[in-house]
C-alpha cells in the first residue's frame, strides 16, 4: 500500500478529530444533576444538529446513531482506499445481518435495531437473506449465510447462530486486512483478535461453559494460540491469568486481576479492553503517512458514542457519578 496516498485524507482527519468529545465535555455531563440537564450538554456539541427541541433525553440513541452515521460517510468521502474504513465498518454488516435473520426466523419485526452503517446497503444484505445468496457480496458472506440457515433447518432453533456469524466475521476481516498487504493493518487486526479471545475466554468460564464451548467461540489469526489459552483455562483460572502475564497483553490484565480473581467480574476487563486499544491506536496515529489515522479517528468515534451512550443511560437510571466516572473510556485527544 502507498503510504503517501493517505496525506490529504490524514490532514482532513485533524480537522474532525479536534470536534471530538473533550474529556471536559464528558465531565460536564458527568456532574449533571438530571438526564435532561446532560442532553443539554450534548445539545451544544456537534450531535446538537440531530436534536431537535421537542427531543427527550430517551430519544438519544437516534442522535448517537446519526452522528455515527455522519463520520462514516464523511470518512468515506475522503478516503483514497474504500478497503480502510470498511475494516471498521463491517462489523456492522454482521450485526445487521445477525437481526435480519432472526426477523426472518422468528417472523417478527426487529428493524428498530438495523443500523445504517456497514459496507453494504441494507438493501444487499436483505437481499442476501431473502434468497441466500448474491453476488454483490464476497463469498464469505454467502457462505456465512448458508451456513446460519443450516443450522437452523438442522436444530430448528437460533441460539447459536451469534457464534457462527462471528466466526465468518473474524474470517472475512482478516481476509479483508491481508488484501491491504500492510503490515500495520495486519498487526491491529492480530491485536484485536487477541483481545477479543481475552475476554471471550474469560466470560466463558466465569458463566460455566464447557471447553468444547469456549474452543468454539475463540477465533484464529492473532498472535495467542487458542490451543494454549482453552488448555490454560481448564486447568484453572489462576493458570490462565498466569499464562497470560508472559504475553503483551499482562497490562490489559493488570487492573483487572483482582477483581476477576476475587469477584468473579468482567466489569473493569471491559473497560481496560477499550482503553489498551485506545493506546496502541493513540501511539500510531503519530504516523503521518498511512491508514493509521483513519482508523484512530473511527474508532475513537466508536468509543465516544459508547460514553456518551453510558452516561445518558446511566443519568436516566439515576445512577450515582462516582460509578458513571468508573466507567468511562479514555479519551482519543
């Protein structure tokens, strides 16, 4: 990949990187007595142009979708490589067709949760459901598809069906970083990998599950051998968390170990997963050439939107702000 391309994208990415979130804002919103007063807050920054004055506060989750929606499509316009940002945005591919599929199967209407963010139109992958397969898609996604259905004609039940939409997921996203042939893609992919089988092996074994489960779930294509973590884990948790003290990712672990050891709980892991990523993207965004600020960018808006979703959800609830301000994702700028 040429590297140089990505200049004019990266100094457009600047600009909208400096409409993001401060942690000022968030504090604001935080410290906010009532809901209404924290949507007020958000009415004053660039989510205020999805907010109109008859709006409730339990309208939010329209405007955090819009404005979503609004920094992919602004990416999108000044890539030079479509490819980049759809690594960030076919995880909504999936998730969209995860719904159409239990629409179909259950013959209920589930279109409140379809997002308008993915590779494809909603149209395509409707599509695709309909009749099981299309050209339009890359034969993953077929495959995905026709995989799901099977499944279901063979058990005649869905529980399932999320482990094997992941599955084809994590295949097509690493088939889709190795057609960049960068091998810094290829790295955040691994790293994303890694992190997803952390905290999936360990919610698997703090629910009970059995092995056979947890080797089903985890994916290949990272740097940790699934292999190696499944053996770890069965033989205890404290085996597995010493395990993963001799990898790159002890820091990822650190905080949390107490409360996963003594707890039981996945609360802080959860927390600290979004905050390592966050560093290792802030490090490469530094980068003046590359892919690496784009990707930074979305997915520092990715983060924003699960704050901001946090503390609406959590004012409404009238949760206290001592626990609100424990949850909060580090920032991007």
């Amino acid at each position: 990949m040429d590297d140089i391309q990505f200049s004019t994208a990266n100094v457009r990415i600047r600009t909208y990187e400096s409409r993001l979130l401060t942690q000022n804002t968030l504090d604001r919103m935080l410290a906010a007595s009532e809901a209404e007063d924290a949507y007020s807050i958000l009415q004053e920054t660039t989510y205020g142009d999805f907010i109109e004055d008859d709006n409730e506060v339990r309208d939010f989750e329209e405007v955090l979708i819009a404005e979503k929606k609004r920094t992919f499509d602004l990416v999108y316009s000044i890539t030079p490589v479509r490819s980049i940002v759809d690594l960030i945005a076919l995880q909504y591919d999936y998730q969209n067709l995860k719904v159409l599929v239990k629409q179909e199967y259950t013959q209920e209407d589930f279109s409140e949760f379809l997002v308008p963010m993915g590779t494809l139109p909603l149209s395509t992958l409707k599509n695709l459901v309909n009749l099981r397969q299309s050209k339009q898609v890359d034969p993953i996604m077929n495959q995905c598809i026709q995989a799901v259905f099977q499944y279901m004609e063979d058990y005649e039940e869905i529980q399932a069906v999320d482990i094997i939409f992941d599955n084809y997921y994590w295949d097509h996203m690493i088939k889709l970083s190795r057609s960049e042939n960068d091998s810094n893609i290829e790295r955040m992919i691994q790293r994303n990998i890694d992190v997803f089988n952390i905290t999936t092996i360990l919610r698997s074994y703090l629910m009970g599950q059995k092995q056979g489960f947890i080797s089903a779930v985890l994916q290949k294509g990272g740097t940790l051998s699934p292999k190696e973590m499944v053996d770890e884990i069965s033989v205890s948790l404290e085996n597995f968390m010493s395990y993963m003290e001799e990898t790159n990712y002890m820091d990822l672990l650190a905080d949390s170990y107490d409360q996963i050891m003594e707890e039981k709980k996945l609360t802080q892991l959860d927390l600290n997963r979004d905050n390592f990523l966050m560093r290792r993207l802030k490090e490469e965004k530094m980068v003046p050439f590359g892919p690496q600020a784009i990707l930074g960018y979305l997915f520092a808006k990715e983060v924003e939107v699960r704050n901001l979703r946090m503390i609406l959800v959590g004012k409404i609830n009238k949760i206290p702000e001592e626990t609100l301000r424990s949850r909060v994702r580090e920032s991007y700028v």
